[in-house]
C-alpha cells in the first residue's frame, strides 16, 4: 500500500487542479490552460460509463500528450462497469481516474450516481475497490459533504471511511451540501453554504489521505490560505472565467517559473495548437470560447471578447481573427474603476 507521500507524488499537480465541468472542460480548453499552467492539474468533462463501454472512445477520451497531467471523472455507480471503463481509460494513459460523487444534477440522478450516491456509502466503496483493482492509476473521489438533509459530520465521514478502506488514493471534496430538491444545479453552485472548516476536520481525521478542497475558491491567495488546512485546492468557474490566474499557479503554489510571461505570450504559445486544430477541421470558436476572460481588467477587453464572439464565430475565422481581437487589448492594466 502507498504511503502519504507516495500517493501525493502520484498524484501530481494534486496541490492545484481546475475541476472537471461539464460542457466546459474539454480538449480545447484543457490545451488552453495547459499553456498557462504546467503543473495544474486537469479533469476531463465527466463521462458516463455507458458512454465508455458503448461510445466513440476516441472522441470522449482522447486527448494530446501535452494536457498532462490529466485526469478522467467517470460517471457511474455499477462496480463492474465502473471497473471495465477505468481499465479503458488506464489505457488512454490518463494519470488518474476520478469518481463523480457531486453532480447534483436530475439527468445524474435518473443513472443513480453523482451526488445521490453521498445516501450509498457502501456502494461508493465498492465502486472505488472495483477500480483499484482493475487499474494501476491512482483512483480518486470527488463528492460533496452530503445531500438534502443529511447530517454532513455523518454523511462525510461514511463516504470518506468507505473510500479509504476501498484504498482510494485521494478525496476531493466540494465544501458544500448538494440540494437534490428544490434547487438547481446552477444553484447548487452557490447556494447551499461553504463550509471549509468540515473539510479541514476531515482532513485532521485522515491525515494519511490526499485531501484536496473545492467551492468558491476565486483566486490564488484563496487557495493558499485553504492549504495550511489541506493537501490540495481545485477551483472552476473562476479558472474559467479569469484564466489569467493560472499564469500564477507554477511559481505561487510549486515555486517553478511560469510557463509564459502573460496573457499575451500565453496567445503567442497557443497559437499553434489552434493552428492544428484548424486545420484538422475545427471552427476558431471551438478554442477562443474558453479564452473570453484572458484580458478581463484589461483596457480593451470588452472589445476583444466582442470581435471573438462575432467575427470569431464564422467558419472562415482564424488565426488573424484572433490577432485582430487581442490587438484591441491594451498592455498596461486600467484601474479597477476603469477596467472594461
């Protein structure tokens, strides 16, 4: 069995992650941020195990070299299939493999997995135990502290107690319950109340499990005041939605350089994966619709991300189209009252 350390070495990049999101982490978006950041960690969209067994594989799984390290959130609540789709993902060679215990959505719901699993904590570890032993890759969780109206000390420590006798390799949790009635999953988001101090209690009472924390992280200053208490932070709609806080990632959280200077060396490093990707048949939209935040409190910004969404969207966009919007963008920053 490995040890703390090895399970954190294992796990690389596990001390910052952007989390997995569905209709938002895809292979365009996974290269984009992976020219800001070499260290973050990256997650795949969910996808389901039926979709594993069943579908193009290709298509829901493959992905670049260079996205690495990534990993896959898996969908499901069968062990065996969660078993079969783990080993085809192990030999896609992601550097992890990761179990959806937070998706409060109804389409989830109806598959009986996602958070609804929190009320089966039985099943969440013979799911993980059944992916251990089909893969060498580290298998991971990722869940909520509990549902509607479950205790969270009781719901957190079920799940948690039995993913680690399953001898999971580590546990993302989202600091907030997920509400399966009465709530939406955009609501979900942000309505239920974060609660970072039940994730920090978690974690002094499995201090040899990987524990990173998830929810309403905006920036790197947050994430490191979340980890004196944890192993790991995964932020998402604010990666997102203000990319440029990964061109701090490297050298705040790992003390490594960054891989670019700026958002604008960052377009300057991208542009020949765009330019692959258009030339295997891709619209320019497919990449820039993950890039509309890059300049945000930047003078010219609003007119960037006006050009992208117009003249970026058309089939004859390309490489010019996006030099043509980030010229609009100014190089010295507004002040905040300014900034578009």
């Amino acid at each position: 069995m490995s040890t703390p350390a090895e399970k954190l070495n294992e796990l690389s990049g596990w001390r910052f992650s952007v989390a997995p999101m569905m209709d938002w982490t895809d292979r365009q978006c996974r290269a984009f941020h992976r020219t800001l950041s070499r260290r973050a960690r990256l997650y795949t969209e969910m996808v389901t195990t039926g979709a594993v067994l069943h579908g193009d594989r290709e298509r829901l799984l493959g992905f670049d070299a260079y996205e690495q390290p990534l990993a896959v959130q898996l969908g499901g609540s069968n062990p065996d299939d969660l078993a079969a789709a783990a080993r085809i993902a192990a030999d896609f060679s992601y550097a992890e493999i990761n179990l959806n215990v937070g998706c409060p959505s109804d389409r989830v719901q109806d598959g009986r997995f996602g958070a609804c699993l929190m009320r089966e904590p039985g099943l969440v570890g013979a799911c993980v135990a059944a992916m251990k032993a089909a893969v060498p890759v580290p298998v991971t969780v990722k869940c909520r502290l509990g549902v509607d109206d479950q205790d969270i000390e009781e719901a957190l420590d079920a799940v948690a107690d039995a993913v680690v006798a399953a001898g999971v390799d580590g546990l993302v949790v989202h600091a907030r319950k997920a509400w399966l009635k009465g709530l939406s999953p955009r609501e979900n988001r942000d309505v239920p109340p974060l609660d970072y101090d039940r994730v920090a209690r978690l974690k002094r009472a499995h201090p040899d499990l990987p524990i990173a924390v998830n929810g309403g992280i905006a920036d790197i200053a947050a994430a490191k005041a979340r980890l004196g208490e944890v192993d790991g932070v995964m932020i998402g709609r604010a990666a997102y939605t203000e990319p440029a806080l990964l061109l701090d990632v490297d050298a705040e959280l790992f003390g490594e350089p960054a891989p670019v200077a700026d958002a604008f060396a960052a377009i300057e490093a991208f542009e020949p994966i765009v330019a692959a990707g258009l030339e295997r048949g891709l619209r320019l939209h497919a990449y820039t619709r993950h890039m509309l935040g890059l300049f945000n409190g930047r003078p010219g910004a609003r007119a960037y991300r006006r050009h992208l969404a117009t003249a970026g969207m058309g089939p004859e966009a390309g490489l010019a189209t996006l030099r043509e919007a980030v010229a609009k963008v100014s190089r010295e920053r507004a002040p905040a009252s300014e900034a578009a």
